[in-house]
C-alpha cells in the first residue's frame, strides 16, 4: 500500500525538470529551474513583479513553451494541450475576461467540458461570495466577475488549480471568503498552486512556499520545515545576535526573522518570511539547503 | 478518450460560440443582407436613376467579400489577447477541435452569403425582365459567377490565416500582404510576359488569365488551354487549403 500510494505521488505531480524561459533566447526570464509539485498541497508561489511568476505558471498550464527543460504534469506534457490534460488542469488568470452571457448560460456552455464539475458546489461557492444571480457576468464588477471564475475553477474538481494573482481585485472580505473556499476544496488528489506578489493574502491558506527570485528558486519548503529553521519573534535589540537574518523596527522593539537553532515553535509570517528570503538569499540558501 | 478528435466535443465547442457570439453574427448576417438586398432589390428602378442594375449586383459581390472578410479576421480575435486567449486555449478540447470548429462556423457564414448573393442575381434579373426586356441576358455566366466564388474564398481564406497571423489590426496587416502578393504577382508576371515576347507593348496579361493582344484595329485574348484552367483552378484549392493549413498550425503554436 506504502509502495503504491508512493508512486501514484510521483505519477500524479507537476514536475518542472531543469526548465528555462525567456521572451528572448538571450535574456531568460528563469534559467534550469526544477521543482516538484504533491498532491494534497496548497503552494504559494511568491516573487517580486518581474520575477517570473506568471511565466511559470503559464508554462506548467502549456500556454507557453520552455526553451529548454522539460515539464511534467501527472506525466503529460502540457505543451501538447490534449483535452485529458486541459479537462484536469485549471487555470485562472491575473486578468480576467468573462464572455457576455448569463451565470446559467456559462454553466451551460461550458461546464460540459469538465466532466467532474459538480454544480452544487459551484453555487454554494457562488452565495458563499455573495454574487447576485440571474445576472449577465458583464454586467458584474471587476472583483465579482472573479470570484465567478475561481467558484468556477474549484468547482471543476480538476487534479490541479493554477491561480495566478487571484486576489488581485478582491475586496478585504473578498479575500478571507477566498481563503475559506480554496483551503475547503482542497483534497488529497489535488495541488493547488497560487502565485502572489500580496504574501498576506496566503496567510493561514498555503502549507508550502515557493520563492522566485533571479531567474532562480530561493526556497521551496513547506511552512513546517520553514518553522523549524526559522524563528519569527520580537526582540528588544538585534544587536550582536547573529542568529537573525531580517528585522524590522515595531512597537515592541523589533520583529525579526532569526534561526531557530533552539527549535522553537512560532507562526511563520510569510512578508517577514519573504523579506528575509529577499535580504539574505545566500543565507538562506545555506540555512535550508545544508540538510 | 480520444485525444484528437471527439464529436461531443466539437458539438460543445460550437454550442460555446453560439452562446459567446451567435447574437453578434446573427446581426452581422441581418446587417449584410439587408444591405444586399437595397443594393440588389428588383423593387428599386435605378434604370430611372441611370445606372444599370446589374452594376448595383457587382457593387453587392463587392460589399459581401469586403463585409466577410472583416468578419473572417474576427475569427480568431479572442487568441490576440492574453485574458480571451488564455481561456480559449485552457477550455478542454483538442486544437484540431478548435480550429475546426472555428472554420465550420466561418464557412457557414460565408457560404450563406455568396449563396444568397447568387441566389438573388438570377431571381432579381428574372424578376427585372419584365419591365426590363434582355436584361436577363446580363446574367453572370457560370464561368465568371464560379470566379467570383473562387475569389470570395480565396480572400476569406487569407483572412483567416490573417486572423491568426496577426495579433494586432489583423485586417489591416492581412489587406496589405495581399494587395503587396498580388502587385507582386503582377509584375513578376508582366516582367515574365515582356522577356517572353521581346517587350512587345502590345500585349498585356492578368496573372492566371489570358493574354491581351492589342493591335492598330484589333483586339484579341490568348487563352489557355482548358486543361491548363482546370489546372490553375486545383492550384487554387490546394492554395486555399494550405493557407487552412498553415492558420492550424499557427493555433497549435500559439503562445500567451
């Protein structure tokens, strides 16, 4: 059983071998990147603007082609875009643009498509983001119009959901409704990937991060593994202790993001966590990559 | 599952349009032969205005190719931005599903009109002959009415491609590598006509057409062999049929 739940793992995951991209041959956007996506996670994917985030992500949908490298998902090639492949992959895009028909003339139209859709649970996403109904998805707002599409992406119960920058337009009660709904749908056959540049938007949603700095990958550990290296705590003074990688000055003194050589438990606070990753790159390449 | 084609899914793909842009081609289609009908409709004499009426039936081909084309260029629209685009390409279906899909729908369109545009010239003139004795004669022969079917296809064709070809103001960028081919064509022509006749001045010739022998008095065409006219019309399906080609292959490979 151990051996069997094993390689269905392997077989059912994003992998991205040794992948470069760039608009142009001679100036990559990121250069052999590897990175292996599990089942049953919820991924942040985090970088500056620029950073190439939304090229990867648009490479591991099949919408762009790697120069070099190759990509895997659940063993298929998302450059060949077969329908098995698109009928288990969903992808929200930063910008969105929804056709001029009504919430029930989409459903109709194009829920057919995906053959685990389960209306339901769409609508229940639907009055969960309090969208009105019976309206033309035209004539909703910005934000709601895309809370239509991500109700519609999870309801689709496809084996992965790519969402890049999905609460970009999200009102701040928009956005602990989308915190709700996406760690509710998420399942042990599923991989959930979310790029941001807003780190707060994830708190408490992402169980692994990924960070994209210079065409590279900074850090890729899940919030456990980042909590046991690092230690997020306030302190009076940073002087003379070695131990912290990032501090800002606060209220109390300084929130700081330090090494947790005592094994001390404390909530990972993903812009600190970001910031430090961001200030310090070498150390924390040498921190986590020593193991 | 098949991987390739599948008719339950090119039934939903066309199901999609219908409900993405049935209304917008439904007013399109209405606008057009409206239009057609003015121009063409028996119940207006422009004889009176002087002006023959099988003028107005030429300026109708004229307003359907032009009116089709820029709706042909539109096919494709939704793949020149990254927001239509990306969901475009991540809806569940193969490309060669899409791309048929897209052309059966364009096909419709076209074919419905230049039908209903050779319809009314014959019902229209039959019509006309009663008032109008002989006018029936003016009649496009089938030669030259199966021409016109064969340009209409043959611009829808480069739009199509054009459609996908080109991400931005396709129609414009599409119109001018046409027009740029066909003087193109035109003069690789003539210089070839001109080397083979010693620069004759006298003698003109249209690509794909006959030569044009003027003399002090007289005038008279050189045509080819009706072997080589049906050979230039298979040239011309295979052409379309490769520009077809070639706007599949550009969708395959496309990237946002």
């Amino acid at each position: 059983m151990y051996y069997y739940t094993r390689t269905l793992n392997k077989y059912f995951m994003i992998h991205v071998d040794s992948v470069s991209f760039g608009y142009s041959s001679k100036k990559l956007l990121f250069e052999n990147l590897s990175v292996k996506l599990h089942p049953g996670n919820i991924y942040g994917l985090l970088g500056k603007n620029g950073a190439g985030k939304s090229s990867l992500l648009r490479n591991m949908a099949g919408l762009l082609y790697p120069i070099s490298g190759k990509i895997e998902v659940d063993g298929r090639q998302p450059g060949n875009r077969q329908p098995s492949f698109l009928q288990d992959l969903f992808f929200i895009p930063e910008e969105i643009d929804l056709p001029s028909i009504t919430v029930e003339k989409y459903i109709e139209t194009l829920a057919p498509f995906y053959p685990k859709f389960n209306e339901t649970q769409f609508r229940n996403y639907l009055a969960e983001f309090e969208i009105p109904e019976g309206h033309k998805i035209t004539n909703l707002s910005y934000g709601q119009k895309k809370k239509v599409l991500i109700s519609f992406g999870l309801a689709t119960n496809t084996k992965h959901l790519i969402m890049d920058e999905p609460t970009n337009g999200l009102d701040i009660p928009s956005k602990s409704q989308f915190r709700k709904v996406v760690a509710a749908a998420l399942d042990v056959h599923r991989i959930i990937l979310i790029s941001t540049h807003q780190v707060r938007d994830l708190d408490n949603l992402i169980d692994s991060i990924i960070i994209l700095e210079d065409s590279k990958i900074l850090l890729h550990h899940s919030l456990e593994e980042i909590s046991e290296k690092l230690k997020f705590a306030t302190l009076i003074t940073t002087e003379d202790d070695n131990r912290v990688l990032y501090s800002e000055p606060s209220l109390k003194g300084y929130t700081v993001v330090m090494e947790n050589r005592e094994q001390e438990d404390s909530r990972v606070d993903l812009e600190r966590l970001f910031n430090a990753v961001m200030s310090n790159p070498a150390r924390i390449r040498k921190l986590f990559w020593k193991q | 599952m098949n991987q390739v084609f599948s008719l339950h899914r090119y039934w939903l793909l066309i199901k999609l349009d219908f409900a993405e842009n049935g209304k917008r081609n439904a007013l399109s289609f209405g606008v057009i032969s409206a239009l057609m009908l003015i121009m063409m409709s028996p119940l207006i004499d422009f004889s009176k205005l002087g002006f023959d009426p099988v003028v107005f039936h030429v300026l109708a081909y004229f307003l359907i190719t032009f009116c089709t084309s820029l709706f042909t260029s539109l096919v494709f629209e939704k793949y020149a931005s990254s927001t239509k685009g990306i969901q475009a390409i991540m809806i569940p279906a193969s490309r060669l599903e899409k791309f048929l899909a897209a052309l059966a729908l364009n096909l419709i369109f076209a074919t419905a009109l230049i039908s209903l545009f050779i319809g009314m010239h014959h019902w229209f003139l039959a019509m006309l002959e009663k008032d109008n004795p002989g006018i029936a004669d003016k009649v496009f022969h089938a030669s030259f009415m199966q021409l016109l079917v064969y340009i209409f296809f043959l611009i829808q064709s480069v739009c199509f491609l054009g459609s996908v070809f080109f991400r931005k103001a396709a129609y414009i960028k599409t119109a001018t590598a046409f027009f740029s081919t066909l003087i193109a064509m035109y003069l690789l022509n003539t210089i070839y006509v001109r080397s083979y006749t010693h620069a004759d001045p006298s003698i003109r010739a249209v690509p794909f057409s006959h030569w044009n022998v003027t003399g002090r008095n007289t005038m008279f065409l050189i045509e080819y062999s009706q072997s080589t006219y049906a050979l230039i019309k298979i040239f011309l399906i295979f052409f379309i049929l490769s520009l077809w080609y070639i706007a599949y292959v550009r969708l395959k490979e496309k990237e946002i």
